[in-house]
C-alpha cells in the first residue's frame, strides 16, 4: 500500500509521514488483557479516522500500547495524541469496570508522558550525507 498522498488543501503537497506513538497505563499498572487491546484497538483506530489519519500497526502489553500512524501535515501530531488518550481512556474505563475501579483515585488511564518518535525514509546519516552533496552555488 503507498502511504505517500497529496494533501488536499495543497495541490504541490505530497507527503508520507509515520508516527511511532507509545502510550504507558499510569502508575504502570499491568492491567491490560488481550480484550482490553483488541477494544483499544478498535477505539483508536476510530479516532485516527476522526483525524484523517490512519493507524498502520497497533500492539500492545499488560500496561503499554504501541502505535504506527500515518498522518497528515495538517495533524499536530500532540494533538491526535491527546484524543488518542483522552477517548480511549474514558471509554475502556466506561466499558471495563475493572480498569475504572482499578484508576478510581486518578480517573485516568494513561501516564501523562508518552513517547512519539517520526520513523520511515531513509536513515539520518543518508539524509545527511545526501544534504551535505548538494551543489551549492558559488
């Protein structure tokens, strides 16, 4: 599948832009189930839709998610990050009793920390390389 699209408000705008996103339950607390991930899954990839951007890979263990999106040069990606949160907390919690009861004194799913890192293309020292090449004039 090519992930590269024109951008829609930008006719000269072609873009391929990956986010690995890592969201950690607060406290780090093991409480997720493979039912729990496979609901998060499906919350989240609602919500990049919500966004226009789409959700490449999801995975995750008993207390961190991992996320590949593709995203827009519209999308900030901070604020994708704070819906992803934001809804999948409140709606695992509304659906799982147990991960409500579990957070009842923070009322909050995730760390307020997360870890997004841009990944795809070529390595940086290519890049790099690549820049330092060009023929400058003189």
């Amino acid at each position: 599948m090519n992930t590269t699209r024109a951008h829609p408000n930008a006719r000269a705008c072609v873009f391929a832009l990956h986010a690995h996103l890592v969201f950690v339950t607060k406290f780090r607390h093991e409480v997720f189930t493979d039912t729990h991930l496979n609901r998060m899954e499906e919350i989240m990839r609602d919500v990049c839709a919500d966004f226009e951007t789409e959700l490449r890979e999801f995975n995750g263990g008993n207390n961190h998610v991992h996320l590949l999106v593709n995203f827009p040069p519209k999308i900030a990606p901070s604020k994708l990050v704070n819906s992803l949160k934001g809804v999948s907390s409140r709606r695992m919690r509304q659906e799982f009793p147990e991960l409500a009861r579990h957070y009842y004194r923070a009322n909050k799913l995730w760390s307020g920390s997360y870890f997004a890192g841009s990944v795809g293309g070529a390595p940086i020292s290519v890049l790099h390389q690549y820049i330092e090449q060009q023929n400058r004039p003189g």
